[in-house]
C-alpha cells in the first residue's frame, strides 16, 4: 500500500520532533553533569545546592533506559516453581 503525502509528512514531523527532544535531552544531561561536576570540585565561590541538577540528571538519564517494568514481569511469568512445604519437618518447633 502506497502512503500518501500526507502520511509521508507526518512521518517527517515525527522524525524532526524526535530529533529536537534528543537535543533537548542531551543538552540538558550535559549542563546537569557539568553543574554537579563544577560543584563538587569547589569551582563555584558558593555551595550550590546539587538536589535540582541531580533529579534532572537521573530524570533525563532514565528517559533513555529500557523499560525495565516489562523485565520484571516477563521474570515473574516465567517463575513456575511451585513449592509445597506441608509434608516437611524443617522449622522451628
């Protein structure tokens, strides 16, 4: 099936987008690393309170990880052991 001009730009709109929210996403991760690093090396005259960097560096690194919520899922449906302790002498007493 042929796409249309229409869906083709579409296509192209979501790609553009895509590409600006990485940009975005690096430059922030960049700026975060750099604030924190600055920070922790005595680079500023004045303590910089590191929570607001940081929570954006681990916000905006996450954005890039897998899903790791279907990991764990897929693990528990695949953990068929089941495990019958009626018959078994072990405990305490």
């Amino acid at each position: 099936m042929a796409e249309t001009p229409q869906q083709k730009a579409e296509d192209h709109d979501e790609q553009q987008h895509s590409w600006l929210g990485d940009v975005v996403r690096v430059t922030i991760l960049l700026w975060s690393m750099g604030i924190l690093t600055a920070n922790y090396l005595g680079i500023f005259s004045q303590s910089v309170d590191p929570t607001f960097p940081a929570s954006l560096l681990t916000g905006t690194a996450a954005s890039y990880s897998p899903a790791l919520g279907k990991l764990g899922k897929k693990k528990k449906e695949d953990n068929g052991v089941i495990v019958d302790n009626k018959d078994t002498k072990a405990g305490i007493k």
